[in-house]
C-alpha cells in the first residue's frame, strides 16, 4: 500500500510540473496589440467595465481565453472576448497568460 501511495504521489507531481503555464511573457508582450484596447499595456482595465489582467493567475488567464475560443463562457463580455479568442493558438493564449501574469496589479 505504502509503494501504491509513493506512486500515485510521484505521478500527480510530475503531472503538476507538466500541467504548469508554459508561456513567453516576451512573446507575450509582442501579442498584446488588440488586448491593450481594453486591458490595457499593463493589464489595468481602460474602463470600468472590463476587468484588470495584471497579476492574475496565468492558469486562471489560460483557463478564461480557451473557454471564451471554445464557446464555453457566455454572459459578460463573452459576445466580445469569444471572436478575439477564437483567432488565438494555445501558444498564444500561454503568451499572453504570461505575460499579463507578470505585470503588477
């Protein structure tokens, strides 16, 4: 039982490190051109009505961006985020999530 636990531990702890973001917050910074509008540079919102990006989780930033490009977020903004979205690769989801994740609240 013992060795089953070690394991299963080991197993979910490489699948943590794996799981993490593994974006460019450089490239990022180069893909934040149509966000700035709202979010702006620094991820502090232009507007009351959209949300500031800065210091986010970029978990948190990937989950939201692929949901808004899978149809998976209605409601909110998600009339104006899930067009932006669609036209973003995983790769640039992750570059912007870094990105915005690293910018100080």
């Amino acid at each position: 039982m013992r060795i089953l636990t070690t394991v299963a531990l080991v197993s979910c702890a490489a699948f943590a490190v794996t799981a993490q973001a593994a974006g460019d917050a450089e490239a990022g910074a180069e893909k934040i051109t149509t966000c700035v509008a709202c979010h702006g540079k620094d991820g502090k919102a232009t507007a009351p009505i959209y949300p500031n990006l800065a210091g986010q989780s970029a978990q948190y930033l990937e989950s939201s961006l692929k949901a808004y490009r899978e149809g998976q977020r209605g409601g909110g903004m998600s009339m104006m985020m899930t067009p932006m979205a669609k036209q973003l690769s995983d790769e640039d989801i992750a570059d912007l999530a870094a990105y915005y994740s690293q910018q100080t609240p």
